[in-house]
C-alpha cells in the first residue's frame, strides 16, 4: 500500500476512535447520528467500521452534529522534544 493510503488510513482510523468516545460520551448511538447528519445508520456503521472513509465535510458535520470542534475529531500529533 502506497504511503499517502497508509497515512490517510491511520489518520481515518484515529477519526474513528474520537468519534466513536464521544458518541459514548454523549450516549449517541449510530442511528441517532445518522438522522443528526442526514445519513443511514448503515452508512454510518461503514465508517465507523473504517469499509468507508470519512469525507472532510462529513467530519464537520459529525462535530457539529456533536457539538464538538473538529479539532476535538481530529487527534493532533505528539510533539517530540529534543533530548
């Protein structure tokens, strides 16, 4: 697998897991998000199972349908201090 797939599915799969902690933080189950962002719970479901990857725009309206940012979705990088 190419290097830009490898790094845009890792990144998918961390979307994923904040996703999926704060529709458990909220107790928002994926039928609910589905009708929160307009989406079938199926469609839901292939994403959060990672058969389908989140679009940008989805992304936002997930955050918004959470009322969350997208940074909150979107885990940042560790910094690495110099030893």
């Amino acid at each position: 697998m190419p290097i830009d797939q490898l790094v845009a599915h890792s990144l998918n799969e961390k979307i994923v897991k904040e996703i999926k902690a704060e529709m458990a933080r909220q107790g928002v189950s994926q039928s609910e998000l589905g009708e929160l962002v307009g989406r079938t719970q199926n469609a839901i479901s292939r994403r959060l199972t990672g058969k389908v990857q989140f679009s940008v725009g989805e992304i936002e309206e997930i955050a918004q349908a959470l009322d969350v940012t997208v940074d909150q979705l979107i885990p940042r990088p560790k910094s690495r201090r110099a030893s």
